[in-house]
C-alpha cells in the first residue's frame, strides 16, 4: 500500500514500511512477533530480508506503474 509517499508491504513473515526516501522504519518479524510489538527495522540479523522486502516491494511499484494508461 502507498500513503502520502510512503509505502507498506507484508507476506505472511514480514510486515515492513519505508519512507519517502526508501529507508525502512517499521520491520515486523510476523512469525516470531505474531503481535507486532517489536520493530526490528535497522538491525544488522534482519537486514537481509529488510534487503529482500525492499527489493519485492520496488518490484510492486514498477508493476502498478507499468499498468497505468
């Protein structure tokens, strides 16, 4: 999802928002923090799938801006 620049992606292990300029703020480990109740955004043993989020979620971006007329 997309709010005033800003964007959020989750699958069923992650939950991550970045800012304007791509840098994560929020990272939720869904399986081992079901609540969500601890951002682990910008800690060195999560920042390969930070990596991998980031990179699934330009891909969404690059998508939905090739479908638009």
């Amino acid at each position: 999802s997309e709010f005033r620049g800003e964007f959020m992606l989750d699958n069923p292990t992650f939950k991550m928002a970045v800012n304007r300029e791509g840098k994560a703020y929020l990272l939720f480990d869904r399986v081992k923090d079901p609540l969500e109740s601890h951002n682990v955004a910008g800690l060195a043993q999560y920042k390969a799938d930070e990596d991998a989020m980031r990179t699934r979620m330009l891909e969404r971006i690059s998508q939905s801006l090739l479908k638009q007329p």
